[in-house]
C-alpha cells in the first residue's frame, strides 16, 4: 500500500528559509486596517444597479450599440426619464 503524500508543502522551520520579499509580492498582499481585511478594487456604490435580460428589437439595439459607448447608461438615462424618476445623486 502507498503512503499518502502531503497536500500542502512544509512550513519553514528556518527564518533564512522564507522567500524575498519583492515589489510584486506588496502588490499582491491583502491589506488591513486593524484586524479588518480591506478589499481591493472599486468601492462599493451606494445604490446598486440590477443585471436584467430584454429583449429588444434588432435595429433598436443595433442602434443603440452605434452611438456609442455608454449606450447602455443611456437607456437607464431614458427609461429614467420616461418614468418622471429623480436622477442619481
């Protein structure tokens, strides 16, 4: 029968063991304030917006695409308008 082999690799024993602690290895540790992890990347938003699925007719959509980036801000913009919302503040 075989033995089983470790999953993990050893722990250093050896302080002069541990690797050297370059640029990308700041770059890539996590960050706490505290005991608090502090998350990377863009902050949360206050209101969130919702992924949902329609179904458009094809020139509208191909229309919309064409205008240019951002086309799906302006269809939020619009449909916001069309409702009588408040803008985001």
């Amino acid at each position: 029968m075989t033995a089983k082999k470790r999953s993990t690799p050893n722990t250093w024993n050896d302080p002069d063991d541990a690797p050297e602690l370059t640029e990308a290895f700041f770059k890539t540790a996590d960050v706490y304030a505290g005991t608090e992890l502090k998350s990377r990347g863009r902050p949360k938003a206050a209101t969130t917006k919702q992924a949902v699925k329609i179904r458009l007719d094809a020139d509208v959509l191909s229309a919309l695409r064409a205008s240019g980036e951002g086309w799906q801000t302006r269809i939020n913009e619009t449909l916001r308008a069309s409702l009588h919302l408040a803008g985001r503040v």
